[in-house]
C-alpha cells in the first residue's frame, strides 16, 4: 500500500482508460471505503449504484450530450457536438452516488464519499474521474430514468473507474494563499 500522502499528492483524473474489466469484489470493498466518509450528523444519506453495462453507458453518453446543446454555455457545445467524445471516457464502470433529499448536508456528504472513493481507487492502482457533466443533467426525467433514481434521492456524485490506459502528470500547483487571523 502506498505512503497516504503520495497518494494525495498523485492521484489524478483519469481520461483514458483499458478495457481491464474492475471485479465487483474491487468495487464494492471500494464503496465500502467511501462510506466511511463523515456525514453531517452521522446521517450517512448515501446510496450507491454500479454501471457496468456498455449500452445503458453509451445511452447516458447520448443523452446527457443532449442536455449540454442546449445550455446557452458554448463551452458545453463544443463536447456535446463532438462525434467521438464520449462523457464517460469509456471506462468499465460508473459509480453512482445518490443522496437523500431530507438530509440537509446530504450533497456535501456524497462529495466527501466520492474522494474517499477516489483515494481508496488511486491506492489500488485505478483511475477515476469525477462526472461534472453527468450532474449537469441530473434533473433531466431521461437521465433519471436510466439511472433508476430511488424515490426521495437525488444524484450527489459520479464517477467513472477502471484501470489507467494513460496516468495524466501532476498540473502546476499555484501557491496556496493562507490568511492567518491572530
């Protein structure tokens, strides 16, 4: 197991995945790490789905680059219209956090369960990749429907997983700005 700070210090957004499928054992000892994330109150308002099934994840692709044409941003266009642009990188898997909506902290507390997750992944030689898209189009009735959404919960965290075809180097850091109140 690798020295925790590394892990912090290398851990990167994977976009370029193999076609290594992650065994669910893996997957499922890494949600468990992911819930022990803290949670306002202990509340943990967390539930977990797994994609693993190619053609609802090409279904997803398809429909979430829909929502993104239209948003009036033409930076999400510029994703949205590009044939070979695949929102999910065409990873094995997709973990899927949602939140229970009578938790007050319920998004906060799924964010703090997706980077357990993504340290606990990185530690254990995979990649993952935070879905911003995917939570751009969270409220859209298609993509809740594909994703079987569970009554009272909204879609918190996503993320996709598997083994890196390509590991990104580390970004320059700028100079974290510190305000010191004595």
């Amino acid at each position: 197991m690798p020295d925790f700070y590394e892990v912090l210090k290398t851990r990167r957004s994977v976009r370029a995945y193999t076609d290594r499928t992650v065994e669910e054992r893996e997957l499922k000892e890494l949600i468990d790490l992911a819930a022990w994330a803290p949670s306002g109150n202990n509340k943990q308002p967390w539930t977990f789905t797994v994609i693993t099934n190619k053609g609802l994840m090409d279904s997803l692709n398809d429909r979430v680059k829909a929502v993104m044409r239209e948003l009036p941003d033409p930076y999400f266009a510029k994703y949205a219209n590009d044939p070979l642009y695949h929102i999910l990188y065409r990873a094995p898997a997709l973990i899927l956090i949602y939140g229970n909506l009578q938790a007050p902290s319920a998004m906060i507390d799924c964010q703090l369960a997706i980077e357990n997750l993504f340290l606990a992944a990185h530690a254990r030689g995979l990649g993952t990749c935070y879905m911003g898209f995917l939570l751009l189009a969270r409220d859209d009735p298609h993509v809740r429907q594909l994703l079987r959404v569970p009554e009272g919960h909204g879609l918190m965290a996503a993320a996709v997983i598997g083994y890196p075809a390509i590991t990104p180097p580390a970004p320059p850091r700028d100079a974290v700005q510190i305000e010191w109140l004595r």
